[in-house]
C-alpha cells in the first residue's frame, strides 16, 4: 500500500473514532434520561394508586356522610323535622339579640318550636313501634343515647319557658335559653342520625 493510502486509511480511523467517542456519551445521556423516563413511569402506578386512594378515602368520606344523614327512611321526616326545630330555635335567640325584643313574638316561635319538637319525637316514637325485637336489640344502646337526649331536651324546653313566661323577659336570658335548645336540638339529631346507620334506616 503506498504512503498516501495508509495515510488516507489512518485518518479515516481516527475521524471514525473521534465520531464514536463523540457519540458515546451522548447516547449514554439519551439512555440516562430515558432511564429516568422509564423510572418515571414506573412511579407513574405508585402516583396513581396514591391518588386513587385519596379519592377512595373522600368517596368513602362521603359515603360515610351520607350513610349518617337519612335521606329517606322512616328516619327522614324526624331528622327533618328535628333540623326545623334546631332552625327555629336559633331564630329566637337571634331575635332576643335584638334592639328592640318582642317577647310576643318570641312566645309564638317559642310555640312553634314546642309543636316541631312534639312532632320530631313522635315521629321517632312511631319508628320504635315498628321495630321487630332483632333490630330493637341490635340499637338498643343507640336507643338509650337518644332518649337521654330527649330528655335533655325537654330540660332545656322548660328553661325556654320559664324565662320567657314572665311578665317582663330578660332578652339575654331568652337568648342563651334558645342557644341551649338549639344546641339540645343538635345534640338529638346526631344520636337520631347514629341510631339509622346503626339500624340501616
């Protein structure tokens, strides 16, 4: 082979060399990366589940919130009529905050919420009678938590009355008596609620 083909032939080589050593680690770069991409991705599932279980957990959340609140049932009227009541009751105290109270027109929402409260019970009376004795027994407890409730209730009902049924109400007086109600109120429905979903009302 003559002087200038070796040469020729050499640097062909070289430029061949040069070109891969180039190369190198641009490709290893491209398949770092596409490791990455590919670590990516394999977290991709992992991300995924954990959002998927975050939505779970909210979906469950508000299963759980709507399993508590009777949407229908024999349940649902009380719970209803337990919120009217509840509703009502934070009307009298608002209106004994005011400038000017009317104690007239605090006795007659003081008589509505007396009807609403009769009513919620009786209603829950009614559902009692209809229980067989396998579902009486399974919310027995739940049983005794809501007539506690009740009871309690009715203390606060009479307490109402008292400082209402004077010749010259105390407006503060009234005021905190509703609040008590209200929160009695409250109070009955979170049990009534507790006693469906015990019951699968």
């Amino acid at each position: 082979m003559s002087h200038d083909a070796r040469y020729c032939t050499l640097a062909t080589v070289a430029v061949l060399l040069l070109a891969g050593m180039l190369e190198t680690p641009a490709v290893a770069q491209r398949g770092g990366r596409g490791g990455g991409g590919g670590g990516q991705t394999g977290l991709g599932p992992g991300g995924g589940s954990r959002s998927g279980q975050g939505h779970g957990q909210a979906n469950g959340d508000r299963q759980r919130i709507h399993a508590t609140t009777p949407g229908s049932g024999p349940l649902a009227g009380c719970d209803g009529t337990a919120q009217q009541a509840r509703d009502q009751a934070r009307d009298l105290a608002r209106g004994a905050r005011r400038s000017q109270f009317d104690a007239s027109a605090a006795r007659r929402d003081r008589d509505r919420l007396h009807q609403q409260v009769d009513q919620m019970l009786a209603g829950y009376a009614s559902y009692r009678q209809g229980l067989d004795a396998a579902s009486a027994s399974r919310i027995e407890e739940r049983q005794r938590d809501l007539t506690a409730s009740s009871d309690r209730l009715r203390q606060h009902l009479v307490a109402l009355d008292g400082a209402l049924d004077v010749a010259d109400p105390d407006p503060a007086r009234v005021a905190e008596a509703a609040r008590s109600v209200a929160r009695a109120t409250r109070d009955w429905q979170l049990h009534l609620r507790e006693l469906g979903s015990a019951a699968g009302s």
